[in-house]
C-alpha cells in the first residue's frame, strides 16, 4: 500500500477574478489542494461558489496565522504585493505572488530578501512561462528556425468600456495603467527570445526608451517601448488598457519570422491546442502544441515542486528571482521615461515601511559613539545613498538602516542634482526622526570651490533637506589658491548662524592645509576644522579616483589622525571592490581597480585579509570594513549599499573585534605577528 503523495495546502490571499483562475489550477494540479482564502470581507456573497471546499478566514492575518495553510498566492492590487509577501515570509509562508512581483525592481529585492532570509519560496506568476508552448518556443529560437533573430515585436492591449476612475484599472492609488498590469508580459518574453538567440535563460537589454499617454488620472492608458539588446536584438513592446492591439507576439529572423497570438493564454485556459506559426520565403510551418491541462495548473506545479525540493525560487523556464529583478528594471525605466510616478509611491503616502508597518526606532546592530561637537551619539557606519532617484526606491534602504540602529546620513549638494538630499528629506520629516539624526552636508565641490560659494549652497541644501540645520559640513574639495583662513571664516559664519551645528572641515583635504587652517582658527577665535572625510581603507589609494581626491592611509596620515584624534568619515572604505572577487593580480579587466588599487602590497594586505576572513568564517571585505572600524581615532566608514542585502552584508563586519596587533599585521604582514595564532 503507498501513501498519497505530499501536496501543498495553498491559501488565497484576495478573492479576486485572477484567484478564482488560480483556484482552478490548484484544482487541476497534481501537487496542490486549495485549503483557505483570507479575505477582508469574509461575508461577501459568491466567496463559497467560486472557492469550493476552502475555508473562508477573516483577514489577511488570519491566513498567515493558519498552521494549514504551507503556501500563499497573492492576489491583491498591485501596491500591497510587497507588504504581503514580506509577512507571509515572516510567518513562514511560501509565496506565489502575482504579477507584477512589486511596484519596482527595490520593492522586489526587498520581497527577495525577506524570503532568503525565512528560506521560503518565492514566485512571480507570469503563468505563460510554465507552459510547454514556452519552452518549445525557446527550442524553436535555439534550433536556428528562423535563423539569427534580430527583431522581437508584443504587445498586450486591451480596450476597456470607457474610463471607469474608480476601476483598479485607471486608479492611480492602485497603480493602474497597462505597463505594469500587462506591459511585463512582452518585456518578459523579449528578454527571454533574446536571451535564447544567444544561449542563455535570458538577456538584459542595454537601452530602454519609452513613450506613452497618460490619462485623466494619470496612469498610461497606451504605452510603446523599444529594447536594445547587447547582441543587436531590438525589441517593440506595447500594451494599453483603452486601446486593442493585435496581440501577436513576432520573432524576425534572418531565414523567416516566428508568429503566436496571445502568447500568454498558450493552448487555452481549461487546455487546448496552441500554433506557433514559422513564415519563411518558401511557405508556412504551424506547430502545434497539444496540451489538456489547464493553464494556471503548470504555475501551481512548478511552485510546488520548487517547494517539496526545498528550493526557494522557480527553475528555467519560470521567473526565477535575477530575471523578476531584470524584468522589473525594465518596466522602471519605461515607466520613468513617461514620468510615470504614482502618488502612493510619493513621501506622502508612504508613511510605512515597505512591510506595512511604522518604523522601529531603539536598534543595536549598528553601535553607536560620541564624536567630538556632535550633540548626540552616532553611528560607527554612515549611509551614502547617492543611487535613488524615487522616495519609495531609496526609503526601503533607509528603514533598514535605521532600524538597524543607524543614524548618521552622508549627502552631498551635487549628489544626484540634488536628489539625495530631497530624499533625505523627505525622509526625515515623513518618519519624523530629523532630532534622531546625524546629517552630513557637502558643498563647494571644484570648480566651485570658493568661501562664497558655501552659504549659498548650505541655503539651498537646508530647503532640500527641509531642516534648518546640517550637523557635520564638509567642504567637498580644497583650493590651495584660496586662503585658508578665508574657507574657515565661511565656514565659522555658518556654525555662528546656527545653520552647521557640530564639527566642520574637509573632505579631501591634506594634512598641511588642515594643520594651517587649525591654527588659524586658534590664534581668531573661531571654531576650528574638527572633522574630514578623506579615503580611508586597508588598501591604499595609489592615485586619486577622481580629481582632487585624498588618501589617508598612510603610515603618515594613521600618526596624524591619531596623535589629533581627528574624526574621518572615510569614502570607498572597502576599496571599491578590491576585497571581493572582482579583483586579483591576474584579473585587469576593471580599469579603475587597476589604476586605483593595484601594487603587491595592497594585494599583501588583500592576501591576509582572506586569510583572516577564512578563520572567522568571514568575507575578506568584512574584514576590510573591521579594519576601518578599529582605528585608534574616531574613525567612521560611508558605506553605500544598494540593495537589503548588501546593507546586511556589509552589517557582518561588526562581529569582528580587531586588536591593535590584528590592524599591525593586516596592515604590515610577514614581520608581524596575527594576534589571533
């Protein structure tokens, strides 16, 4: 007698019209029986027709509470996709989430994030990709069928029965509008025919460019995107929700052309027959796929089987995490090349964090020090964040680090145009946590690099920053034309407005200009320079980075910094990947690393470092950020993630104590003796 396999006991969470098509195929799968629905409105009529034999719980919640439910389909509107799928990891619940997986690529890392972290599944359901029609498709591209491909053609459009403002179609506080409802669907299939044509799951196009209408409440009712692919691919992809398109998916190649309507139904909902039609000059080839299990049945079975695997994302052909990440990424820009921001994605609306809740102050994972001039502690790690260019791309990261115990924020006027800190901002006074935090202000980088120049910056940084305050200012760069009393004249006028109210210096200064400046400011009374932020790493900076720039990881500058007990907020702390793979003596692809870092002592300092790292059951740029960390000054790396687990990676190194002894002999090598024997 044999026991009936395991299957999963999935949970719906949102009775929508796509659940009741997903029950269908839980209903029609070999691996999943359908157990709950969590709906908000448990009474509403119709719930036991259209979900037959589940049980109908009261909420959200309660469906990620239930010990017999292993699996949860998200069903809801698109915003909250996010929210949902960062709980039911928390509680331990694997997730097929619908399309689009978030609003952008960082709603959809964080989603990742949450499920590595819980070490559950997680899923898009673009369901086409399931389909064997899918992957005979790929067969046909990979066979040479027709050739070289060199043009993808898709669209998905649809014309709705007018504008209907309160449909989730045309609501902006839904994100309506077709890219993100539809648009992922041709994008998705491009990325995977280009990524066929040239022998991989699929490819990444290298230029996006974007056009399309927006409606009356603002979301695009017809949008157009062409795709540049690294191989000479280009792709036209389209879609709408107030205007019919002819919905055939085309592949152009050098022998005759591949054509399939409605590629996404493949051979039909309940089964059926599907054509995949190949035009060449000498006539027509239709191939036909024969298929009698229903179309959401081969989603529900590869997630199951993922499951019962113990694997945590689907494999080939589904949308494995990289490629709903890739996916994602193309639809931001096409939605930022038509100015497409919704305004629940705006510092107004997004009052929470990415998982629906406020957010937590009183973290310890990131320690915190006195710093001299400072009127509050701050963090040992300070967050640069120059990469986003949205509220809700860069507040997932500054949650995070906030959360984590964080507090010191690094801007710059020129960073971003501006953008950082507008961000920042908006930031500190959604979350109203500005008297919680250490802000560091930048200005008069070169050319501008006069002592004029600084007010006028510091008021319109203020404005972005929507603060009256700075509480560390750097000047971005030195002019040694320019006396230096006259830089700390401005920069004491500043601290005198009330408007710099901690230390004040340089970034990229030298040791000469700030001993001059110190003492300038001793003999007139004035604050004098009681900061920097310079380059700061195991590895020395050969040669600036950029111009202008300053190393002090010297011999010289490490006697200096500590005999003055100066603060350093140090910029590229991990050597700008010199501490991970991408380096190497026999690796000289990477002209900056080259240039930069690479000389037989940095590598002997790389070399101890991985030997380090390897008895701690560390990474060596772990042990990069410790060594940064454990100065004999106040010394404070700028670290830069730009994803939660870079951010969390990076949060490692602050389980290594290094001893003085550990610094000497990852600094000087064989003549000295690692602590640790």
């Amino acid at each position: 007698m044999t026991s009936e396999p395991q299957k999963i006991r999935w949970g719906i969470l949102g009775p929508g019209t796509i659940a009741k098509a997903f029950a269908g195929g839980v209903a029609h799968s070999r691996t999943g029986t359908l157990a709950a629905i969590g709906a908000r409105n448990p009474g509403k009529s119709g719930l036991n027709e259209n979900f037959p034999g589940a049980r109908i719980l009261d909420g959200y919640e309660a469906l990620l509470a239930d010990p017999d439910v292993d699996a949860v389909y998200i069903s809801t509107p698109h915003p909250s996709h996010a929210e949902w799928a960062i709980r039911a990891a928390e509680a331990g619940k694997h997730v097929l989430c619908e399309k689009p997986m978030g609003l952008t690529a960082f709603e959809a890392d964080a989603m990742i994030h949450a499920a590595r972290k819980a070490g559950t599944f997680l899923g898009e359901a673009f369901m086409y990709r399931l389909h064997p029609q899918t992957a005979k498709l790929v067969e046909l591209i990979r066979s040479g069928a027709i050739g070289e491909v060199r043009m993808v053609k898709s669209s998905f459009g649809f014309a709705m029965p007018g504008f209907m403002p309160e449909h989730r179609l045309y609501a902006n506080n839904l994100a309506g509008g077709g890219i993100l409802d539809v648009g992922g669907y041709p994008v998705s299939m491009a990325r995977l025919i280009a990524g066929a044509a040239s022998g991989k799951p699929f490819a990444e196009p290298d230029k996006v460019a974007g056009a399309a209408h927006l409606g009356r409440s603002g979301v695009d009712e017809w949008a157009s995107a062409l795709l540049h692919f690294p191989s000479g691919i280009v792709a036209e992809v389209s879609c709408g929700i107030s205007l019919a398109q002819d919905n055939v998916l085309r592949i152009l190649g050098t022998r005759g052309r591949i054509e399939v309507a409605d590629f996404w139904f493949a051979s039909g909902r309940e089964g059926g027959t599907g054509e995949i039609r190949i035009i060449r000059p000498g006539g027509e080839e239709v191939v036909e796929v024969r298929e009698d299990r229903w179309l959401y049945a081969f989603e529900v079975d590869a997630a199951g089987e993922a499951i019962l695997a113990g694997k945590q994302e689907f494999a080939w052909p589904g949308m494995g995490w990289a490629d709903s990440l890739g996916n994602l990424r193309v639809l931001d820009k096409w939605r930022a090349a038509i100015g497409l921001e919704y305004e629940i994605e705006k510092s107004e609306k997004r009052v929470n964090t990415i998982s629906g809740r406020r957010l937590r102050s009183g973290g310890t994972i990131i320690a915190k020090r006195e710093i001299p001039g400072l009127p509050r502690p701050a963090s040992c790690l300070a967050l640069g964040f120059e990469d986003f260019r949205t509220f809700s791309s860069g507040m997932i990261l500054l949650d995070a680090y906030f959360e984590a115990g964080g507090n010191v924020f690094d801007t710059a006027f020129i960073y971003g145009s501006g953008y950082t800190e507008t961000l920042l901002g908006q930031w500190l006074k959604n979350r109203g946590v500005r008297e919680h935090s250490v802000v560091i202000g930048k200005g008069a980088h070169t050319p501008l690099c006069y002592p004029d120049v600084i007010g006028r910056q510091l008021t319109q940084s203020l404005d972005r920053l929507q603060t009256d305050h700075v509480d560390v200012y750097f000047m971005h760069r030195d002019d040694p034309d320019v006396p230096v009393d006259e830089f700390v004249d401005a920069m004491d006028r500043e601290v005198r407005a009330g408007r710099i109210r901690g230390p004040f210096g340089g970034s990229n200064w030298t040791r000469e200009r700030m001993d001059e400046a110190i003492a300038y400011a001793e003999r007139s009374g004035k604050q004098k320079p009681g900061a920097l932020s310079n380059n700061f790493s195991l590895a020395e900076m050969l040669v600036p980075i950029w111009p202008g720039c300053v190393t002090s990881s010297s011999d010289e500058w490490k006697a200096w910094l500590t005999a003055r007990q100066m603060p350093n907020f140090a910029w590229s702390s991990q050597g700008r990947g010199f501490f991970t793979g991408r380096a190497g003596r026999d690796q000289r692809d990477n002209e900056e690393l080259v240039r930069v870092w690479y000389s037989e002592k940095n590598f002997g300092r790389r070399d101890r470092a991985i030997e380090l790292a390897n008895r701690l059951g560390k990474s060596p740029i772990h042990v990069a950020l410790a060594y940064v960390l454990a100065q004999p000054f106040p010394s404070v790396p700028l670290i830069g993630p730009r994803t939660l687990d870079e951010l969390e990676d990076s949060l490692q190194a602050l389980d290594i104590a290094l001893s003085p002894d550990d610094l000497a002999w990852l600094d000087g090598g064989s003549d000295r003796k690692l602590a640790r024997g």
